[in-house]
C-alpha cells in the first residue's frame, strides 16, 4: 500500500508545482488570478527530486504530523517506500524465539526435572541451526510459568531446527511427557533491536526481570527511537540482556531483558536513572504507546547457560 500511496502523492506534489500561482479573494465564489513576479521560474516543470522530497515531505507529516517522529530522520531518501519497519529497526542474522510454559500447580519440580533433560541434547543436537540461550522459571508475576529463550540462524535456522527435532524419536517422547505437565504453552519469534545487543550477563547469580510491553499497533518506529535515547540512560546503571520485537506470534510485542545482582539493586538503578537528562522524556513518549504491559522476576534453571 505504501508504494501505491506514495505515487499517488508524488503525482499531486507534481501537478501543484506545476499548476500556475494563484490566489483567492475572501469574496464568495469570486476567483481572482494575480501574476506572480516569479512566474516563469514557478511554472517551470519541478524535476524527478523536487517531486520526490515534495512527496516525502507531504506523506511524513500526514502520518507523524510533526518531524520528531518523521520515517526521514530514520531512513533517509526514496528507499523510505519500499522498507518495512522491522528491517529499519532490526539487527540482523539471528532470530529469537521465547517459549512459555504455563505449568500445572505441583508438577513444577517434575517439569524441570524433565525439561534439564531433554532440553541441553536438543540444544546439542541443533549444531549450528540454534541453540538455547537461556532457561528460566517465575519467581514474581505469573507463577508456575516457564520461559525459555532459543536463538536460531535466521529462519533459515529454525526451519531447519523444527525439521530436524520433529523427526527424532527423543522429541516425540519429550512433547508427550510435556503435555501432560502443562495448563498452555505459546511462542513468540522475535528480532533483536540493532540498538540493543543480545548478550549473557558479566556476572552469576542475579535475579532477571522480562518486561513485556503490548504497543499499539503502528508505533513500532516510535518506540525505537525513544528507548534508542532511553537506553542509554538505563545502561549506566544496570546489565541489559537484550531486547526484542515479535514477527510472529502476539504482534506489536516487544521484550526487554534485564539482569540485576539483586532486587535492592533494581530499586537503586531504576531510581538513578530519573536523574539522567533524557529517561524522563523517554518514559513519557513511550507510555502512551502501550495497550497493556507486564513484568515478571525470574531465576534461571540449574541447566540454564544464562546464569
């Protein structure tokens, strides 16, 4: 729709440049034609580039209304038309998948006892496709819930992965056991933000915190371009793991990862950093894209390669 739309405004932007200077009399249905001392260079033919800004311009301010928030600060230039969001705020190569398991109450200790099974010869047996990144159990929010995090070479990776895992006698006997431990389950595929490195913790022993945020639909971008800013301030003084937008799954859902030697310590981080010129606007430009959002303390699970 983009392209179509964009042509049609380009057509309009040409026809104006064209179109003789004119100018209306506050008198009803009565049109004056006033000669404008800078005719001749007005009425010339605007080229393929004047067009092309004059179309641009016209189609950011009719979507953003205002330049903060224009597709021009993120991806200069014709290509604008022709790239979806996800290519514009994406780091590229590999891809994530978060797996959620809603346990059944008291079947916990059974479930990870399976789960530390079967999940690092998966993870093995993958070889370069993907691999497990990390392995997690709720502490605070959503109880008996599991979330396990995979990273596969592009889907490419996880085409593969799921070819290969389906046709082996040890995954069939693994899902028949699950089943039976699980109230539901779901899976999100997501990318990593090209701003936000994906990551294991410098240190052993911390509690993890996975915020997951519900956008409004269309405010990708906007979201990007102010936890861009936004990041920046939380960095300095706590770990980010990573942080993620869905391709498939819940759409408009994106997940930040972060990584805390304690809860005491979150309360200081979160703290010091409204005192950072720049969180405050963050948080306020980004609030009002949210439809729903939710946090949940997690510990990792002994077998866990995120510690």
């Amino acid at each position: 729709m983009i392209p179509t739309r964009f042509t049609l405004i380009r057509t309009i932007c040409r026809q104006i440049t064209q179109s003789p200077t004119r100018t209306f009399t506050s008198t009803p249905r009565t049109r004056s034609v006033l000669p404008s001392s800078s005719s001749s260079s007005k009425n010339e033919p605007c080229d393929d580039a004047d067009a092309d800004q004059k179309a641009r311009t016209f189609l950011n301010r009719l979507i953003h209304g205002t330049k903060e928030m224009s597709l021009e600060e993120i991806l200069p230039g014709p290509a604008m038309a022709n790239t979806t969001h996800s290519k514009m705020v994406a780091s590229g190569g590999v891809i994530h998948k978060f797996e959620t398991h809603q346990i059944i109450p008291g079947a916990r200790e059974e479930y990870e006892d399976l789960v530390a099974h079967y999940y690092p010869i998966f993870s093995d047996q993958l070889g370069q496709d993907g691999s497990t990144f990390g392995n997690f159990c709720v502490q605070i929010g959503k109880l008996d819930t599991a979330v396990h995090l995979w990273e596969f070479k592009g889907y490419s990776g996880l085409s593969s992965a799921r070819k290969f895992l389906r046709a082996q006698t040890e995954w069939k006997e693994f899902q028949r056991k699950l089943g039976k431990m699980l109230r539901s389950r779901s899976s999100d595929i997501c990318l990593p933000f090209a701003f936000w490195p994906v990551k294991s913790p410098s240190f052993k022993g911390g509690v993890f915190e996975l915020r997951k945020y519900q956008l409004k639909p269309g405010r990708l971008l906007e979201w990007e371009q102010n936890w861009r800013r936004g990041f920046e301030c939380r960095r300095q003084f706590c770990e980010p793991v990573g942080g993620w937008f869905t391709q498939l799954g819940g759409l408009h859902t994106v997940y930040h990862l972060w990584v805390y030697p304690d809860l005491d310590k979150r309360k200081m981080s979160r703290e010091k950093a409204w005192h950072v010129k720049g969180w405050a606007e963050t948080v306020y430009n980004t609030v009002r894209l949210v439809n729903h959002m939710e946090t949940n303390i997690m510990e990792p699970m002994q077998f866990s390669k995120v510690q």
